[in-house]
C-alpha cells in the first residue's frame, strides 16, 4: 500500500491559544497540555513516516494552529482560502510560504469569497464543499472552479 503523503505542515500553539474560536463549553485550554499534545501529534506525524515543517507559534493569531483550515491541497495544485472568520484572515500568508517549498501551482480565494477548510471534505477523487458561516457561496464556487481547472 502506496502512503498518500509524505509531508505536513503544523503550527505550534502560542501564548494566545486558549482566546481561539471555539463553540464549545469545555473551559480554559490548559497551554502546557495544549503543548505536550501538539509536541505528541507531531511526533506521530513523524513515526507515520511524514516529513514535517513546524511552523512558529504565532500569537497574533490564536487559532492558526489549525493550519488546515488555510489550505485546500491536491497533488498538482495548492488552494489558500480565505478564512470567513476576521481573527484568521491573516494566517494564509505563513502557509502560502510554506507551500511555495512544494507547489509551484498556487491559487487563491478572492473577496467576497471566504472559504474554511474545514468544510472541505474529499473523498477519493472528490470534493465536497460545505456553505457555513465561514465559506459563503462565492468562496464555494471560486474553490470548485480551481479543483475542477486542476484535474
């Protein structure tokens, strides 16, 4: 069985990690334990046979932990969303720079699209793209556009 990646980008968690977005009721995130748990999940990545970019921690942005969100990747093409929510808008120009290392094909989402990726799903050769309060119908249709232009 072939491993269908071999390289991941992550962010360690800064001093601003607990003033994140979040819906849910589960109190203060702990910053040490915050820590420890990234520090575990990327030596996994690691023991997966992954080569891993560590990213800074960058406290002006407390959820940019959460690299996935800025990016939509495929094998021929990378995809910088652009987060709906305002607190994230300028965590895509890290990822951008670290994508550049791998991707010489790199598209954007442009106002007034917005896309998170956490609403993207694939599945096999498919995307499914979710409409949220943080991906607006214009971001969803500028994402299918560029997929559809890379296969």
């Amino acid at each position: 069985m072939t491993m269908p990646f071999t390289k991941a980008i992550t962010r360690k968690p800064g001093a601003s990690f607990a003033g994140g977005i979040t819906t849910a009721n589960l109190g203060q995130p702990q910053l040490d334990l915050t820590l420890e748990q990234h520090a575990a999940y990327c030596r996994a990545l690691q023991h997966c046979g992954l080569q891993v970019t560590m990213l800074e921690a960058d406290s002006r942005f407390p959820d940019s932990t959460f690299v996935e969100d800025t990016a939509v990747l495929t094998p021929q093409l990378a995809i910088i969303t652009r987060p709906g929510a305002d607190s994230r808008k300028g965590e895509t120009q890290a990822i951008r720079t670290a994508l550049e290392l791998h991707y010489t094909h790199i598209r954007s989402i442009e106002a007034p699209g917005t896309v998170d990726g956490g609403d993207i799903c694939q599945a096999g050769d498919h995307f499914f793209i979710g409409v949220s309060a943080r991906t607006n119908p214009q971001g969803a249709h500028q994402l299918a556009e560029h997929l559809q232009a890379a296969c």
